[in-house]
C-alpha cells in the first residue's frame, strides 16, 4: 500500500498562498473601511466608502466598460482560439512554422505589446495614419483595445486548446470515418465534447482576466480619449495613486474580487463542470 505524502509537503506552497494571497486581500478588506492618503495613519470611515461607491456613477460606468471589454473578449477569444487550437493539433505541412510564428506574442511582455500597438495606430505614423486614428476616437478605442488584448491573449488560449485537441483519443475519429462522419460532423461531435473541460477552463482564466486588464488600457490610452476606456481597474489605479484616496480605492479592490470570485463559481455552476467525469468517453 502506498503511503500518502505528509502534510508537512504543502507547508511552503501555503504559507507563499498566505503570504502573497491571503495577507494582501484581508488587509485591503480593511482599508476598505477607511480614509487612507498613504502616508499618515487610516482613519476608519465604517461603510462612508462603500456608500460612496455606490453612489459613484463614474464607477458605474467603468464598470460598464469593463464588463463590456469582458464579454467582447470571451466572445471574440474562445471561437478564434479554439479553432487554431484544433488546427494547430494536426500535421499539416507547415503548421509547426505557422505555429512558432503565431505563439510570439506570448514572448512579450505585456508593456511592450501595448507600445507596439501604440507605435502601430499612432495617427501621424502609424498603419493607419490620415485615415483612422483608433486610440483617440471615443467610438472606437474600447474596441481597439478588445482588439489588442485579443492579439495578446489568444496564442495563450490556443496552447490550452492545442493540448487538449492533441489528448483526445485517435480511435474515435477513425471509428467516426468509418461510420463516414465528415470533418465538421467530428469537429462537433467528437472534438467539441472532448474538448468542453478545456473551453470551461479557459472561459473562467478568460473572464477573470478581463476583470484585472489594467496596464494594457494604462499605456495604451491612458483610459482616454476622455473616460472612453476608463475600466474599472484604471479607476481604482487613479482615485487610488493620483487622488491619494487609497481607502476608497481599497474599495473597489474588494468589489472586483467579489466579482472575479463570483464569476467563476457562476461559470463552474452552471457548466455542472464539478459533476463531468472523463472526458475519454467511449474509449
């Protein structure tokens, strides 16, 4: 009989989860409950913040924008990168090129993918200079930065995808092309079901996600032209660092918390994602 690890084991994992995780999100709960400039010392204002946030249209608004961004995301991402996911999986010719290609933007840093688009929709110098200047239109630059998050985040979401596609058992295809299934009769009835862990997985990274996108609306426009992409996160950022109001903008930490937190456990509950057994059925 094999003997169980000890508990001991788990000791550093927890105690880095403390530290890093647990620590910082009980002590901003509590400057949630006051008025803190950063430098002196928090004066509790009981639920002032709270009241305050919920009378705080500008607020209401970002988090409008940030919701919008949030389902933009999901819905352009999960198509685009389960289908390169899918393709990617196969041995086409040429496919490990085209892949290498398409991974790059997962070398990048997120600051430096943000000023590469910046320097590409510049409106005197960029692609689109003398026709369009997406990052200054109020109409147009949330949606730009949709498109920028895409570009960043879908190579991510494909190598889930490309994993998994990868794991799902030769056999079923080739009983399904003996039973003379086409190819989009065993994309969907073969891949799409074998793949739905992975789409619930990547759906919750995703949506969780776009709830913390920060430095890439930070650089990219500055949450501007005016408060076209002022999200949530940048709200907090500057009521937090340029209004030195870090107790209400402890607020709004702990709102997209509960948010995030929400989020994933309406995902998993409505899935049923904790009652799916093996993915491998009928093998």
């Amino acid at each position: 009989m094999t003997q169980r690890p000890s508990a001991l084991y788990a000791l550093p994992a927890l105690a880095f989860f403390t530290l890093f995780a647990v620590l910082p999100m009980v002590l901003v709960f509590g400057l949630s409950f006051t008025a803190w400039d950063g430098l002196g010392t928090p004066r509790v204002t009981g639920t002032d913040n709270w009241a305050r946030l919920y009378a705080d249209g500008q607020a209401h608004a970002a988090l409008g924008r940030t919701l919008l961004i949030m389902v933009l995301s999901w819905l352009v991402q999960t198509p685009l990168a389960l289908l390169i996911g899918v393709w990617a999986a196969g041995r086409q010719r040429g496919r490990a090129v085209l892949s290498a290609l398409f991974f790059l933007p997962l070398l990048l840093s997120t600051a430096a993918i943000a000023l590469l688009w910046q320097a590409l929709l510049d409106p005197n110098f960029g692609l689109t200079a003398g026709t369009l200047a997406p990052l200054g239109d109020p109409e147009l630059a949330l949606y730009t930065v949709v498109l920028v998050i895409t570009w960043q985040y879908v190579p991510f979401h494909t190598l889930l995808y490309q994993g998994a596609a990868r794991a799902v058992p030769p056999t079923l295809y080739e009983a399904a092309v003996l039973d003379g299934a086409g190819r989009l009769a065993r994309f969907r009835h073969i891949t799409l079901p074998q793949l739905r862990h992975t789409v619930i997985s990547s759906s919750v990274l995703m949506l969780v996600g776009s709830l913390t996108t920060f430095d890439t609306v930070l650089i990219l426009t500055g949450g501007g032209p005016g408060t076209a992409t002022r999200i949530l996160p940048l709200h907090m950022y500057i009521t937090g660092f340029t209004g030195f109001e870090l107790g209400y903008a402890s607020t709004i930490g702990v709102l997209l918390m509960v948010l995030g937190a929400a989020l994933s456990l309406i995902v998993l509950r409505a899935t049923g994602f904790r009652a799916m057994s093996s993915q491998q059925e009928g093998v």
